[in-house]
C-alpha cells in the first residue's frame, strides 16, 4: 500500500473520528429533538471525513495537518448541527404561526 493511500485513509478516519465525536457530544446533551439518530450520524460522520479530507491538503505540509482533519471532521458536524437547528426553529416558528392563524 502506498504511503499516500495510507494517508488519505488516516485523513478519512480522523474526519469521521471529529464528526461522530461532536455528534456524540450532543447527543449527550439531548440536542436532538427526534429519534433518526442513524441518518443524523451518518451524515455528521461521513460529511465530516469527506469534507476533512477535501479541505486538508491546504495543511498538508503543517506539522499539525493531522490535529486539523480531526478538527475539520469536528466543525463539518457543529455546522450540520446549526443549520439544523435553526431550519427546526424557522419551521416551528411557521407552524406555530399558522396555528394561530388558524384558531380564529
């Protein structure tokens, strides 16, 4: 195998080690508000490795590259977990507003 397969796979396993962390994190602090845990994880988690090992050849040459996939893994998951957050609340601010609408 050679060394630049070796790495890229390295690059693949600490981008999805920083997405399942942060997903794991939340999940810890009831930041989920339904039960599709699977799809949730999954898209942190490889989303994180896909985008870590995109992203990391601007580092390559640091001698922090590795620390970097890791955390890039781990920023891919908080933006997937803001986005959604704040989809839910637009949604639920719409639904609570035709409700109201609608008991007149």
């Amino acid at each position: 195998m050679s060394p630049d397969l070796l790495r890229i796979q390295l690059f693949v396993a600490l981008g999805a080690a920083g997405g399942l962390t942060s997903f794991l994190v939340a999940l810890k602090q009831d930041h989920y508000k339904n039960d599709h845990y699977i799809r949730k994880s999954s898209i942190e988690v490889v989303g994180g490795a896909i985008t870590a090992t995109c992203l990391v050849y601007a580092f390559q040459e640091n001698q922090y590259v590795y620390v970097f996939t890791f955390l890039i893994g781990t920023a891919w998951s908080h933006i997937i977990q803001r986005i959604r957050s704040k989809i839910t609340s637009i949604v639920e601010a719409v639904l609570g507003d035709v409700s109201h609408r609608g008991g007149r």
